[in-house]
C-alpha cells in the first residue's frame, strides 16, 4: 500500500557514533596501516638489505614517541576536531610531495634516504591523527557508560579491518605499481579521514595552560594514580617487544629466508588480523559473562604461547598460523586495555594520559627495529625467542598482580 504523500516515513538518522568517531577513525587506520607495513616492504624492495629494513622501521617509530607529548597536549587544549583534520590533511600533503619525488628519482641512495624520512614523518603526523581519534573515542565510551567495552570493541575491529586489508592491498600496490600506488592509496584515505574528522562532543573538556605546559606529567601523575591501568601497561610494554621484532622482522624471514615475495609478507598479517577480529568479537562476549581479568589473563596465555613456539617454526603456513594465534591474544588484551582506560583515565586529562600508555606501549618498537638491523636474518629467530621469554616474564607477573587489584577483577564489568 502506497503511503500518503503527508506521511512518509523519515529517514533514519546518522548514528552519531558512526559520523562523529567510527568513519574517521576508518579512514585514519587505513592510512596507518599502509604506512606501517607498506613502507619497511618499500625499503626491502629498493635496498634488499635486512639491516636498512630495520633502521626503516625504527625511523618508523622513534619519531612517534617524540611526538606523543606534544599531541596530547595539544589534544586536550584544541580539541580533537581540529587536531585530527590537521593532522591528516598534513600527512596526505607529505605522501603526495614524496610520490612525486620518487617518480623522478632513478634509484639508489636518494631514494633510499626519501623513504626513510617519508617514514618518520608520517608516523609523527600519523600519532597526532590517532591520538586525537582516540580521545574522540574514550569520550564516547564514557558516554554510554557499563557498554564501554562494546564501543572498544568497534574501534579496535576498525582497527584491525584496517590491518587486515592494508598489509594484502600494500603488498599488491608494490608488486603492480610501486612506491607511487601506496603513497597514492595512504593520500586518499588521509584526506578522507580530514574530511569526516570527528565530531565535538558534549563533554570533552579543554585543558587549562598548565596541563599543557606539564604534557607527560600531567599523564605520569594520573598513571601513577591508577595501579591497575599501570601494572597492564608495564606488562603489556614487554610484550610489546616481541611484536615489534616480529613486525620488523617479518619481511626479511618470509622474503629472504623462506624464499617468499613481498605480497607474501602482507598476507601474513592480513591473516593475523583476520584471528584477531574474531577474537575481538568472542572477547565481547566473554567480558559480558566472565569479567575483564578473565578474559585478558586467558588472551595473554594464548598469545605467549603461540609466541614462544614461534622460533620452531620452519614453514611458511606454520609462521602464519602462529602469528594468526599471537595477534588472536593480542586482540583481546587490547580490548582489556582500551575498555580499562576509558572507564578509569578522568576526561579532563584523558588525551595527556593516553599519550603517556601508547608512549610507554610503543617505546619498544624502535628498539625492536635496531634489534633486527643489528642481528644477522639467520639469528633473527634467538632474537625472538628471547622476546618471547621476557613477554611471558612481564605478562605472567602483571596478571598476577592486578587479579588482587579493582578495575581488572571479575567484577569490574
């Protein structure tokens, strides 16, 4: 039956979660993750050194820490709109500048040396996009109170959609267009992710001065303020280290010794991603039933084991399985984090305090890229296996202590 023209039913309106966090926050992980993974495969392409792949891939990340202060500060004074839309439409700028130079340039040290700076550059601006995404996001947590965790849930599954398509899609661009087609791809989504920048909300507040002068005092002293959140990031920090050697490691172990190619090395953490997804959506429910500290206490064995049996791998479908079963772990833990931080970190320093976590969460990283620079490619798997030890030393000792702490026990959700 025809309805009449005086009553036609409305559309429905645009979640306000969809527009104001997650469709930005899309688009900005997509450029993440072709950055991330796209460059260090560029670098191995262009130098085929193992040693220049790991210098990439801390030139990659030493820069981002430097800027985490800067940008939570920042955050917390400008608000997350302008930060973000700034931020991307930069980084979009850059990758452009830097296609164009390298489609004029016939090889050798000067391309080289353009890849590593794009390098550093987009992972500072690419940190000032994620930490303003970010506090859009634990504003929105805070917003719908006990479900928290399912707004987590959604932004870490954007996160590793991301993971999952990026990796595969840098690998095919490199294979078929090169640098030109992964800097053209990273441009796209950054100017997209400018043109959704996440709305205002309601209750985000504006830092005084102070807050922005002291930057990682102000996060030191709310971290310091809250032992659960502290014990978590400790020993997630160690674990850290195994994936970053892991991440700068994978393009030299699948290219160079296990005689795989390029595109090879992005399926891989498609893969992972893909077990990590599905982990995040079964972590959902788990922590409705169970509670945090079960759920992250049940990730962490999960992802330790698969990473201590990762130096016995000798096979390419082995390799991939066990980091489909490290990065499954890791999934779950995150949301742990993610849902733990929202509730606890106060809303007035919320971008400084998170600034200081990922500071603290990625400072391994860099370190990992020196490691795999300085270690021979047939040395790489000791490499991990010691990683792998000290993550399970610092996870086991940080679960053990926050099952006596609130804010992790069973309870908690």
């Amino acid at each position: 039956m025809r309805a009449r023209p005086g009553n036609r039913p409305s559309r429905r309106p645009v979640s306000p979660l969809l527009r104001g966090v997650y469709l930005p926050r899309s688009m900005d992980a997509a450029a993440f993750a072709m950055t991330t993974y796209g460059i260090p495969l560029l670098v191995l392409a262009t130098t085929h050194s193992a040693a220049l792949t790991g210098l990439a891939f801390a030139l990659e990340w030493a820069p981002r820490l430097m800027a985490f202060a800067v940008a939570g500060a920042l955050v917390d004074r400008h608000g997350t709109t302008r930060v973000f839309r700034l931020a991307a439409t930069a980084r979009a700028a850059l990758v452009l500048a830097a296609a164009m130079i390298l489609k004029a340039q016939t090889g050798g040290l000067g391309e080289t040396v353009t890849v590593m700076a794009l390098a550093a550059g987009t992972g500072v601006l690419t940190e000032f996009s994620y930490i303003a995404a970010e506090t859009a996001g634990g504003t929105a947590s805070r917003a719908v109170g006990s479900r928290a965790h399912r707004v987590q849930s959604v932004l870490l599954g954007i996160d590793q959609t991301a993971t999952l398509a990026g990796p595969a899609l840098a690998g095919l661009l490199l294979n078929y267009t090169g640098a030109t087609g992964i800097l053209a791809a990273t441009a796209a989504f950054s100017l997209l992710a400018a043109t959704l920048a996440p709305q205002k909300h309601a209750d985000q507040h504006t830092a005084s001065p102070a807050v922005v002068r002291q930057g990682l005092r102000t996060g030191w002293q709310a971290l310091c303020a809250l032992p659960a959140l502290g014990w978590l990031v400790a020993g997630l920090t160690l674990s850290n280290l195994a994936i970053g050697v892991l991440q700068a490691a994978a393009p030299v172990i699948v290219v160079q010794e296990l005689g795989h190619s390029s595109a090879d090395v992005g399926l891989l953490w498609s893969a992972a991603a893909a077990a990590s997804l599905i982990a995040i959506a079964l972590c959902r429910r788990g922590i409705d039933r169970y509670g945090l500290w079960p759920v992250g206490a049940a990730s962490a064995a999960i992802a330790t084991s698969a990473c201590l049996a990762l130096s016995l791998a000798g096979t390419y479908s082995a390799y991939v399985g066990l980091i489909a079963v490290l990065m499954a772990g890791e999934g779950g833990m995150t949301v742990v984090l993610r849902t733990l931080r929202s509730h606890l970190i106060p809303a007035d320093v919320f971008g400084s305090t998170l600034a200081l976590t990922i500071l603290l969460l990625l400072l391994p990283f860099p370190i990992a890229g020196l490691v795999v620079a300085a270690v021979p490619p047939s040395q790489l798997g000791h490499a991990i296996s010691v990683c792998a030890v000290l993550r399970a030393i610092g996870l086991a000792t940080a679960f053990t202590r926050l099952r006596t702490l609130p804010g992790l026990r069973p309870s908690a959700a």
